[in-house]
C-alpha cells in the first residue's frame, strides 16, 4: 500500500507487518551424520525398542514468544541410536515396541525423551543456540525383567556464528547435542552398576572396568 492514500492507515499496517514478523517461528527438521564409533562390542545380542513417540519427537517451545521454536527431532535420534546400538553390540534389532518371546534377545533397552532445553539468541543474547537433552532409558532381560533405570543428559551448542539462518544454527546445536548423547551411551552403559552387575554374573569374570584381584 501506499502510505500517501490513506495515510490514517499506514501505522496499523506497520503494526501488523511488525507483528507478524515478531511471531515467525523457529521450524527445523533435525538433520545429522553419525560415523561409527570406535568401541568393542559387547557380545549381546539387543533390542533397540523405538517406539512411535520416539521416532516422531518433536519439540515444541513457547517460551519466547517472539521465536517460538519447532524442532522435529525423532529422525535424527533414531538415526542415532541405531547407529550406535549397531556399535556397541553383536546384533541390534530395532522394535517399534517391546517384542514378545524374546529367546533371541539378551537385552531390551527402551529410550524415551525426558527433556528437552533450549537456549535461543534472544534469550541469551550471544550469537549461538545451545541444546540439552535428557533420556531415560530402560534396560529388562529377555523375560522382561526390569535391570536398570537411569537418566542420561547431553549438550549441544552451535559452533559457529557465521551461518545462514536460525535453523542452521539450531541444527547444528541438536547434531552436536545428539552427538554428545551417543557417546555418553557408550561410554557409561557398562558403568550403570545393575548393568555391571548383570553382566559379570551373565558373562562369567570380573564387571567391566574392574581389575582382577580389586
């Protein structure tokens, strides 16, 4: 519109134009690679159960309502932790829910989504996103007799500040965050003391981590 006909308009036009722009969201589909991770493999044959809550994750924040936030994340992480899982054990089968005569299993984990944090530009006022996840996982026997509960976090933040938009930069916190997980599952499975306990008397010899003769 021109603003010399009519001119009583124009500011309820800026108005709208301004909160309209105010109210855009944050809308990324979390997109990431996960090389192989270097680690022996535990001699388990394991269920991955991933179930629809998973694989469909999305995050939604409204906390700032100037950019609101919408991250679908369940792709990625199921990306993720099949890789991972494929890693750190002999076989990893991959379930949209607990499986039922388990007799080729030894172990069922089950992962869920407990939190997710964001922090945005706007709120913090640097020129990065950071990320922190939380998972609960589930670990039972192949009767389905629970072994373990525990909670597991991780962090991302974007490692660059010359990227292209938000979504970029948001991406690039999530990858690291979701990164920063699969490490973390492997490096702290075996020290979650029901999981050393159930493997040192499943596999014969000492927990994992302990000497002989400690």
């Amino acid at each position: 519109m021109n603003c010399a006909q009519p001119r009583h308009l124009c500011p309820l036009w800026l108005l709208l134009a301004a909160l309209l722009l105010a109210g855009c969201s944050t809308n990324v589909t979390v997109n990431g690679n996960y090389p192989s991770a270097l680690t022996r493999k535990q001699p388990l044959r394991v269920g991955l159960v991933l179930d629809s809550n998973f694989s469909g994750y999305q995050f939604e924040s409204q906390e700032d309502k100037r950019q609101p936030v919408i991250m679908a994340l369940g792709a990625s992480q199921v990306k993720l932790f099949n890789r991972v899982f494929s890693d750190m054990f002999q076989t990893s089968t991959t379930y949209s829910s607990i499986p039922s005569g388990n007799g080729q299993l030894d172990l069922i984990v089950v992962p869920q989504v407990e939190e997710v944090q964001l922090a945005t530009p706007l709120e913090t006022k640097l020129n990065v996103y950071e990320v922190w996840l939380k998972y609960n996982f589930k670990v039972y026997d192949n009767t389905g007799e629970p072994i373990a509960d525990w909670l597991m976090s991780a962090y991302g933040k974007t490692q660059t500040r010359l990227l292209t938009s938000d979504a970029d930069a948001l991406n690039q916190a999530t990858v690291t965050a979701l990164r920063d997980a699969g490490a973390r599952l492997i490096l702290g499975f075996e020290r979650v003391p029901e999981i050393r306990q159930w493997l040192a008397k499943h596999q014969g010899g000492v927990p994992p981590g302990q000497a002989e003769g400690s």
